[in-house]
C-alpha cells in the first residue's frame, strides 16, 4: 500500500470510516493513468469513425481494458492468499483493507475507465450512459468506505463488465451474428449474476442501511436496462434497438482535449 492511515474529514459517511489516503492517491493515479491512456488510442487508432457519438477508439479502450486489465487485477487478487480456512462467502464479505491489493487496483481501473470519459463528458453522450458514468464513480469510492463486502462489490462489478465488453464488441461489429449471439448470452448471464450479488449485499451484516439501499437500486436498476436493451436489440421487446451510428467525424476538431465527440454529433446512445 502507498501510505498508511486515514482521511481526517473528506469522503467520510455516516456509519462508514474516511477514505484510506492509498485509495485515494489509487483512484487519482488510475484516473491519470486512464488520460494518458485515451491520448496512445488516439495514436494508435486514427479512424474518424464515429460509433454512437464516440470516436471508435474509445470503444476499442474499453474493450482492452475490459478484457486484460480487469481480468488480470481480479485475478490478482483471487490468487493471493488472505488467511487460512477463508470460505468463498466469507471472502466475498471482506472489507476493502483486508483483501489483496490486487482487489483494489481493480477497483481504481474501474473507476478510471469512467473518469477518462469526463470531465468533460461528449457532449452527444446520452442521458443515460452520463447517468451511468457517475453511478460507477461514486459506487467506487464507497466501496472502499464500506465496512464490509467489498470482494463481493468487485465480484457483482467484474461479471457486469463481462456483459458491457459483449455490449461493446456488438457495437464495433454490428453486423457480426456471432457477436450478437454471444452479447445475447452475457449480458443475460452477468445480469442475473449481478442481481444474486445484490441479494448477497442485503444480507450482510454491519452495512448501513442507506448504503444497502442505495447499491441494490443502483445493481437493479442497471441490471433492467441492460436486460431491455438486449431484448430490444435481438428484436424481442419493440424495434431493434441497437445502432452503431457510425458516420465520419469533421476533420478539424475531431476529438475534443481528450479525444472526446465533436460537437454537432447526434447519433444514438453510447
């Protein structure tokens, strides 16, 4: 860990400590890391291409990040031993300073891969992925204040990435039926699996309430409206929902300070 010791004031909840000083500097690092990220993509993928008001190397970043930056933290931290005779359950109800560091690192990745799309946010971006970007920022930084359950927080957020990396593949490859038949079955698979998760989380002890609360509505309700959209999307609820929105961004001013949508753009949701 970066420093020891505790927060005095900033971050602190009712029923819950102040932030750790390494989480911090870990959520700021990640953040920086995930600038720095956005500006090599732009290199390495020039196209003007916009898919869903988004330059398509953002969704190539996602992907990446979603396919060997998680897996590799969550499985970090799955490998590295916290205690002898821990059960599944019980490691899932640990808090964030007793499990591997691997599980935080994963955690500060999840946060900095919405920090890179803000401040600012595309301005195309829709109400609902805005929504969604602060949803996970803030849901990040309580899980590190939470008294318990932070395994099960990356657990629950971890296999809800595995159904966005499918939602993200169908968007780079919009005519590919295999990718649509695999994005069909994840997305299904990780919302039911996030919405066990969110059960597990009522369950547990020495959670405030509010906060209890506040994740369950949060997993529900982003759980339903992934659901809807891929039912939307395989025809099966209403008009085919999915568009890739693709069309070719102006020359000048094609990405914003960091590589964000021109201005003008008004394809449909990210």
């Amino acid at each position: 860990r970066l420093f020891q010791g505790r927060c005095s004031c900033p971050l602190a909840f009712p029923g819950s400590p102040a932030m750790d000083i390494s989480d911090a500097v870990g959520l700021l690092v990640a953040s920086a890391l995930g600038r720095v990220a956005n500006r090599v993509f732009i290199v390495l993928v020039p196209s003007t291409e916009l898919l869903c008001g988004f330059p398509r190397w953002r969704w190539i970043l996602g992907v990446s990040t979603q396919a060997f930056v998680f897996p590799v933290c969550v499985i970090w931290a799955l490998l590295t031993p916290v205690g002898e005779g821990v059960s599944a359950l019980e490691w899932l109800a640990l808090p964030a300073g007793e499990l591997p560091t691997g599980a935080r690192w994963y955690v500060y990745a999840l946060f900095a891969s919405q920090t890179r799309d803000m401040f600012p946010m595309p301005a195309e971006a829709s109400t609902t992925m805005k929504v969604h970007h602060w949803v996970v920022v803030i849901a990040c930084m309580l899980s590190v204040l939470s008294p318990k359950a932070f395994g099960l927080f990356v657990v629950g957020t971890f296999l809800l990435e595995i159904g966005s990396m499918t939602y993200n593949l169908r968007t780079l490859n919009p005519q590919s039926p295999a990718t649509a038949a695999v994005y069909q079955v994840c997305m299904f698979l990780s919302n039911l699996a996030a919405l066990v998760c969110g059960f597990l989380f009522l369950q547990m002890d020495d959670i405030p309430v509010w906060m209890k609360a506040l994740y369950f509505v949060a997993d529900a309700g982003v759980c339903i409206g992934r659901q809807l959209h891929a039912l939307k999307d395989g025809g099966c609820l209403g008009k085919r929902a999915h568009k890739n929105g693709v069309q070719a961004a102006p020359e000048n001013g094609a990405h914003g300070a960091d590589g964000g949508a021109p201005s003008g753009d008004k394809s449909g949701e990210a």
